[in-house]
C-alpha cells in the first residue's frame, strides 16, 4: 500500500485515462446497467481535514468504523465491477466485494500513511482517516489520541510521540479486530462469488488473493507496530499519574514568556494604529495608541504577576487623555467619540482608581448621545457643548460587540449608577443573540463578540444587583458556550490562535470546562508561540486602510496580550481543578 492508492498503481491521472480507454466500448452498456449512476451513490475516499472533533471522539467503535467503511467504497466498487463489466458478468457479487473490502483497503492505507510516508498530510493537518476515526471512537483510546494530536504535529519529536502511542496494544488491538472482521467479511463475499464462468472463476480467484495480501499487509504493520512498541514505554498508554503536571507547567513556561514579551516591549508602538496615508485620504495623518495600550494593560491585569507595575502603568495612561472628547486618534477630529475607547478606559478606571474625575467628562459626551429607548451607539457626534466632528458619519454605528465592550465598561465603573442604562442595552444585545451567533457586530469577529457577551454576562451576574435580565443572559451565555466548546479541532485549536485564546478564555468561565479540552488548547496555543514569547499578529479590528480601503488592524503585541489573556485564563482553571476564578 501507499498512501491514496495500491503500490507500484499509476497516478490518478494515469488510472483515469488507463480506465476511460478499457471502459470507452461498454461505455453503453454501462449506462444501460445504471453502473455509472450507482458508484456515484457510493461516498469517496475523501477524508475531513482537521474537522471539528465533535460527534466523532468517544462514539462507538462500531458506529465510527462504520463510518469509516462507507467513505472510499466508490474506489474499491468500481475497481472489482470493472472486470466483470468488461466480461459482461454479473456486477451484484463484484459490487459486494468491493463495499466489503472498501474498510480493510482504506485502514490499511491510513497505517501506510502514518508509518510510511514522510510527505502525508495526516499529522502536519491532521487528517481524520478511517484509521483515526476507529481509534477516535474507542472511549478509552480516543483522549490520548486527541492529546497527542494536538499542537503542532510535523516535527520529528511529534511524530514519535504519535508512533509510540499508536504502536501500544490498546490500538494495536483495536485495529486487529475490526481489520479481522473487515477481512473476513470481504473472505466471506469473495468465497460466495459465482464460478459458473471462467472469468467469474478468474474474478473470485483474484478477490481471495487480493484479501490474502491485505491481510499480509496487515500483519507486517503489526509487526512493525509491535516492534516500535518495544523501543517504547509498554503495553498500554500510561495513564497520567496523580500530579503529573508537565503540560501545565508548560502552559506556564509559555504565559511568563509571553508577558516577558510584553514587558519588554512596552509601550507596543509595533501595535499602534499609524495612519501615514491619512484616514481615508485626510491631510492629517494621526496614530491611534491609547486604545491599544489600554487593552494590553487590561489583559496583563487580568493575568496578574506581569513583573512590573501594571496598574502605574495604567494610571500613566490614564493620566494622558485629556478630559473632554475620548477619540481614539486623539486630537484628529474627523473621527468622533466612541463607545469602545470609553469602555476599556472606564474598566482601566474601575481597576486602579486613577483619573475618576477626568472619566466623568467622558461620560458626560456619552450620555449627550443616549437615544431615547436607552440606546448607546458606537459613535458619539454630539458632545455636551455641541457637535465633536465636522466630518462625515461613520459606518458601524450600532455595533452589538463594541455595545458589549461598553456594557463591561459600566459594569465595572459603576453597575448601580448606570443600571437604567445597562438594562436597555442589555435588552438590544440579548435581541441581537440568534442560533448561529450574536449579530450585528461590525467592528470584531464572532469569536471576539462571542467572548464579550461571556465577559459582560460574568460582570452582570456578579455586579448588576437584581439583575432582571439574567434568565435570558444566562439562557445566551449557555448556548454560546455550547457553540464554542463544541468547536474545537482535532488540532486542539478553534482556529487561528486569537480565536483559539477566546475560546479558552471563555471555557474557563464554563461551570464544569472539559480538562482535556483545556489541556489540548493549551497545548495547540503553546505550540504556536514564538521563541521570543508572542504570537503573530493577527487581524483585530476594523479600520481604515490606505486609499479608502477598509480592513482590520492588528499587532503583535495586541494579540500577544489577548493570547496571554486566554492561556492564563484556562491554565488558572486547569489549576485551581476546575474550580471558577473569581
């Protein structure tokens, strides 16, 4: 075997051709017999990338190898009909052999392309073949399995990791006996073959030995397997012994390297917003940095031991933006007011202490744009003294992530004060909340906007008083969790590593968070630091780009914080045994 196909077999290319001129004569006939019609009802060998592990780990072995012998039966029918097409023969008995043999063929090509070919995807993806769908179905099996196939899977150290587990007797014997009974299946359907004809004699002869030689395969992988299982650690996965803590203490080797990172990078000027083409074809050409400041001040509070004094540092910011007009260009007047400026301002506020005083007159142009249902937009263009802009009106106004972000700003300055204010925007919010998501988010993604309506329904559980939404919040904080924990990927992530760290970060706020689920996001975020402790930069916002363009902004240091904020997060959790951080 190798990987997609049989040994010493042409390319695809070259079999397609070699198939059309064989078939082109009986291209008539086959029509004729639906031949053509019924492969195509047949699933082919096309096996998920990196899927959404969901419904797949810890279902029934039986279910999951079930499920792994209907894909690639396409292949393996119109291979064995072949033949008796071209004789004229019945197809019934070739079309059973070949769904009968479809499972052996393609576990056996799942063991090729893991023991044997260096450039198959399966680990660098990884790929859910029939192979690791059947270990995936075992209760037992499939949470080492996941394990090990998180993070990063193309180095050399990896892949031994993955061989030894793979090669232990759990998964050998799981292999065994559903290839046994695959092999035997197929035995079974080529011995009842007809052999009335010398080329349905020549057919069944041709099933058995091809069945012979999987099954040689078969046992030269156990062979190897067995052999490999020497060289390693024994007979079963060894179960993680009480106080085995290495893959957190690797989460924490990464969370002080990224605040290393962080520190000594302040102030981020690589993250600040430098406007050298002007915003949108302006003269001016201003540079936003106290928003990007303020939220990676925000995220190193909330992970604590940052090494130097953060809440100092946020008071110095606090101290810089004047009283007035918050805008997150500072003095460049085209772009108005807003309510995500105010929002991580007002949480910097409520954290330290600093600049009340000055936060009042933010507030004050906030309240002059209230609507009247209670409303806050996004853009403040009136002010108490009159208009903050002579510019145009900005898209974006009713954005329900930015609306979140102020919702945790009130929250957390002063929940009492603002209570008829929270509530009517806690009512647009939970109106914007939908199956697939909450909608109406222009600025931030969905896995962004989904971790703020978590983060405002933590602030609102403990802050709000009576609280009379909170049947409804916590009916949409339960279905965005069950959305997001039920996302993760067979690489341990939920997408790119921002999205990954949202994830976490709001599976740590869950009632009871699955540690492996935990353990193998970690593991993926860990694996995708840089050696110097951040994160690539990765699309954040939306912004203004150069020649009237529109695009995100982002920063290595801005996702570097955000990624920090959700491994520690869930390496807390994972630490305090799954109870809830305060």
């Amino acid at each position: 075997m190798a990987a997609g196909g049989v040994e010493g077999a042409p390319d695809a290319l070259a079999r397609g051709a070699l198939a059309a001129r064989l078939l082109a004569r009986h291209a008539g006939e086959a029509r004729a017999g639906r031949w053509l019609v019924d492969l195509a009802g047949l699933a082919e060998a096309s096996w998920p990338r990196n899927p959404v592990v969901a419904g797949v780990a810890g279902a029934a072995p039986d279910a999951a190898a079930g499920r792994a012998g209907a894909a690639g039966s396409r292949e393996a029918v119109a291979l064995w009909t072949a033949p008796a097409l071209v004789a004229g023969d019945d197809l019934a008995p070739a079309r059973r052999f070949g769904e009968a043999v479809a499972e052996p063929l393609w576990l056996l090509d799942g063991l090729a392309r893991l023991w044997l070919d260096p450039a198959a995807p399966d680990l660098a993806a990884p790929t859910l073949t029939p192979l690791f769908a059947l270990w995936l179905g075992g209760a037992d099996l499939a949470p080492p399995l996941l394990r090990a196939l998180a993070g990063e899977r193309a180095s050399p150290v990896r892949r031994r990791e993955i061989h030894g587990l793979a090669a232990t007797r759990p998964y050998r014997a799981a292999l065994a006996a559903r290839a046994g009974g695959a092999l035997a299946a197929a035995r079974e359907a080529a011995a009842g073959a007809p052999r009335s004809r010398s080329t349905e004699r020549g057919l069944a002869e041709a099933q058995l030995e091809f069945v012979d030689a999987l099954g040689d395969r078969f046992r030269f992988f156990e062979g190897l397997m067995a052999f490999r299982d020497l060289l390693g650690a024994g007979a079963a996965p060894a179960p993680r012994p009480q106080g085995d803590r290495a893959p957190r203490e690797d989460a924490g080797a990464d969370l002080e390297a990224a605040v290393a990172f962080l520190a000594d990078a302040a102030p981020w000027p690589e993250s600040w917003e430098v406007q050298r083409f002007g915003v949108l074809g302006s003269r001016e050409r201003p540079v936003g940095h106290w928003f990007v400041r303020a939220t990676i001040l925000k995220a190193l509070l909330e992970i604590g031991d940052a090494g130097r004094d953060v809440r100092a540092d946020a008071a110095a910011l606090l101290d810089e933006i004047p009283a007035g007009e918050l805008r997150y260009f500072g003095a460049f007047r085209d772009l108005p007011p807003d309510a995500d400026d105010l929002a991580i301002m007002l949480q910097l506020v409520a954290e330290t202490g600093a600049a009340r005083d000055r936060a009042e007159t933010w507030i004050d142009v906030m309240l002059a744009n209230v609507g009247e249902d209670g409303a806050v937009p996004t853009w403040f263009y009136r002010g108490p003294s009159g208009p903050t802009t002579p510019g145009a009106a900005w898209a974006g106004d009713d954005c329900t992530a930015v609306r979140l972000n102020l919702l945790a700003g009130l929250l957390a300055f002063d929940a009492e004060r603002f209570a008829r204010l929270i509530d009517d925007n806690a009512r647009r919010v939970l109106g914007a909340a939908a199956e697939g998501g909450i909608e109406g988010a222009c600025f931030y993604d969905a896995a962004y906007t989904d971790l703020a309506f978590l983060r405002f329904a933590r602030l609102y559980r403990e802050r709000a008083g009576e609280a009379p939404r909170a049947a409804d919040v916590a009916a949409v904080e339960a279905a965005i969790l069950s959305r997001m924990l039920g996302a993760q990927r067979l690489d341990g992530g939920f997408g790119t590593p921002l999205s990954t760290a949202a994830c976490l970060e709001g599976a740590a706020m869950a009632a009871s968070p699955d540690p492996l689920l935990l353990e193998r996001g970690l593991r993926y975020l860990g694996e995708r630091q840089l050696v110097d402790g951040s994160w690539p930069a990765e699309p954040l916002y939306r912004a203004p780009m150069k020649r009237g363009r529109e695009g995100h902004h982002q920063g290595r240091a801005l996702t570097t914080a955000l990624c920090a904020r959700g491994l520690a997060a869930a390496w807390s959790r994972l630490e305090r045994g799954g109870e809830r951080r305060a």
